[in-house]
C-alpha cells in the first residue's frame, strides 16, 4: 500500500500493521523460555497486514465477530497498544471511549482522577480546572459523590464518569467501541447527541460495533475484520451486506437449515424509562379492518399506537416486515423518508400504507421500534408480533412481485 500526499494529510494511516501475541498454557513456562532459550509459546495473531487510511471528516465503522482483532486495532490507533509490526501515523488529538473508567485509580476519588484522566489526554491543570464543571454536570455525579472514592461507584456511575473526561477535549480523531450501550436510556441520549455533536463538527470519528442498524446509519465507510484480517472493504452498505450474508450462512450451518438467509435479530432489549411507548399494533386490510390474512395487490396498512410519556423528546418511527424463516422482507422509518421527529403530543396514531401490497404468499410478522431524533437509538421496540399470512392469487413464486413484463423477439 502506497499512502499518496492527499493521504499523508488524512489524520489516520495504517501500512501492514499486524499484532501477534504469545499465549503460553501456563505461567512457568515465560520462565522456562527464558532459561533454556526455547520456544514454549504459540503465536496468535490478532490482526494481520492491515491498511487503513481514514479521511478526514468521515464516520469509519469496524464490524467483525467477537475475537475478530476490532478492539486490538482501536487500541493501536489510540495509541494504547503497539502494533508488533507495520506502521501506525495519527495525526492530532485523539480522544477513545474504550472500556471506560479501565484506568481509573480505584482509590482515588472522583474528582482526583478527572484531573489525573484528563492530563493523560493532553489537557494542563488550568484547562482541567475550566473543565471541571462540565465533566462533573455530563456525568450527573454531585460534589459529594465525586469526593468518594471510585471504587465506591457503581458501574454506571463509573462508565458516566468515564465518557465525560474522554469527551472534555475536541478531539481530532474520535474512538469509539460500542459506547451507545453504556448507561441508562437518558445517558445513552446524551452520549449519542455529543457523538453526532463530534460528527457534525467535522471530526473523524472510528466506529466499532455490532449493531448493523448504527453502522449503516452512521458511517460513510467500514471494514469487516474476520480473523485478524480484513475480509471486506469500502462502501458501507457493501461491507454490511457481505457480513449479514456470513453470518446468515453461519447461523444456518450450525442449526443444520438448508437455508442461507437467516438474519439474526439485533435490536436492544426495552427499555423501562423510555419518554415514549408503543401501546397497540395491527394489520388492517384494504377495508381499514384489523386482520390476520392479507391478499397480494391488495391494499393493506399497519396502525401504530404510541404513547408519549415526555413530549420534548423527538422521536422517529422504524417498521419492519419479516418472513417466519427470518427474512427481512422490508424496512422503512419517518427519518428515511425525510419526515421531521414527532414531538410535543402526549399520544398519537402512526398508519404505515402498503398499497397494492407487493409481497408474496407466506408468513409473516412485524418489528416495529420508536428512534431517537437522530433515527439510531432504540427508545422502545415490540418485536415478532402481529404474525398474518400473505396469500397469491396467482401462481407468482418467491418473496415479493416485481413490476414485469414479457417479451419475446424472433
């Protein structure tokens, strides 16, 4: 890989980095290596021969199984491992959300180790001390809990703590490894609103995660790791619909189905505290009657119910059509469409129109999830429910009717 002079200026480039590590079955054995000057150790590479060059400005994501080296080559680019070979070149200020808290003093109170975390980030005593109060307001800790030490905290109070210092500075290079998981609904709200903050700000931004939903919706480009190496490259929508088919076909082998269309389910479990809800759902006919049994071409719709427990949150609407084998016939949400957010009602009725309805005989149920503004975080779900068959009236095969015609030259 040759790194050109428009990408010598990108804020990240990685030649041929790989990261081999010695796994030893057990400890005397570093010893016995070291004594008699023989290998006693086998090699595992956690990532192999990789390139990356990230553009300034753009949202990466990194997907891959777990054990794939995502988390190996995030540390590398924060700097918090060395690559055993190959060349790593960042260029600002990087900032990383990876196991947050991990480097707190256990000892320390709260407040000594802001200004221990956010020195290591670059940050002096003066900036730390103008810092302070919106690290400490972000993490919604009080002075009293922040004048104890850390090992009385509990796991959220830790991971809070942690995302407020390691977003504090404005970073040139933004790491993340599935930080919109940590915390409750409300903190999970914040982090995402600073993230798109960073992103809309121009910020490059390296996205690690298992959610395909936030990889498609965020990132512009990604890479599937596979073993330590890089199995697919380039456009998102490629990258993700090379990983999905995999892990289909995987899924498929191991339950012994001849069928290589699995999808695996990976929306969040509810949430308990969500400002809205989702109160009621049904298929409706082409007469506007709930049902069970739809007919193909025919006009069909799905109703909506949604309960608003807190009117000042936006809110987006996401419907999916699924086929009983696990076949996402169909996806669609308000944000897609270019529709605002809802808010400012205390309840409302949402019908999503299927005219002419294009899917073909079979089983099926819906997946519908309330988003936040920005169409990524799950505020509330109700999945596989409202089960209705689809029935052709003709002998048209397969999942949907596509618009044909015939011809025929001699």
């Amino acid at each position: 890989m040759n790194i050109s002079v428009s990408q010598a200026l990108c804020p990240v480039a990685l030649k041929n980095v790989s990261k081999v590590y010695r796994l030893y079955n057990k400890p005397s054995d570093r010893l016995k290596e070291i004594i008699f000057r023989r290998s006693y150790h086998r090699n595992f590479w956690a990532l192999r021969d990789i390139n990356l060059v990230l553009r300034k400005s753009e949202t990466f994501g990194v997907i891959g199984e777990n054990g794939a080296g995502k988390s190996t080559l995030l540390k590398i680019i924060a700097g918090t491992t060395r690559p055993s070979s190959g060349t790593v070149e960042v260029r600002g200020m990087v900032s990383a959300l990876l196991e947050l808290g991990a480097a707190f003093h256990p000892d320390l109170s709260g407040r000594e180790n802001i200004f221990m975390q956010a020195a290591i980030l670059g940050l002096s005593e003066r900036q730390i001390e103008d810092r302070y109060g919106e690290i400490a307001e972000f993490s919604e800790l009080d002075d009293a809990t922040l004048e104890r030490p850390v090992k009385t905290y509990s796991s959220g109070m830790f991971v809070r703590l942690g995302f407020a210092i390691a977003t504090c500075v404005s970073p040139d290079v933004l790491v993340v490894d599935e930080a919109l998981s940590v915390g409750d609904i409300h903190f999970q709200k914040k982090s995402l609103d600073r993230i798109m903050g960073f992103r809309k700000s121009g910020k490059t931004i390296l996205f690690c995660s298992h959610n395909m939903y936030q990889v498609r919706s965020l990132c512009q480009r990604a890479m599937w790791l596979k073993n330590g190496r890089v199995e697919a490259f380039g456009d998102t929508e490629d990258v993700v619909a090379a990983y999905e088919a995999y892990q289909r076909k995987k899924e498929a082998k191991a339950e012994g189905i001849d069928n290589s269309e699995i999808v695996p389910k990976e929306a969040p479990p509810p949430k308990e505290a969500s400002p809205v809800r989702i109160r009621d759902i049904c298929v409706l006919d082409a007469k506007g009657q709930s049902t069970k049994r739809l007919t193909s071409h025919e006009d069909a719709a799905v109703k909506i119910e949604v309960e608003v427990l807190d009117k000042n949150v936006p809110f987006h609407l996401a419907a999916v059509i699924q086929r009983d084998d696990g076949i996402n016939v169909f996806l669609t949400t308000t944000k897609q469409q270019g529709m605002k957010p809802v808010s400012g009602t205390d309840s409302l009725t949402a019908v999503l129109k299927l005219p002419e309805l294009a899917i073909l005989s079979g089983e099926y149920s819906l997946f519908i999830y309330l988003l936040d503004d920005h169409g990524i975080q799950v505020l509330d779900m109700a999945e596989g429910v409202c089960p209705f068959s689809v029935r052709a009236d003709n002998s048209e095969m397969g999942i949907v009717a596509l618009d044909h015609k015939w011809e025929i030259t001699f």
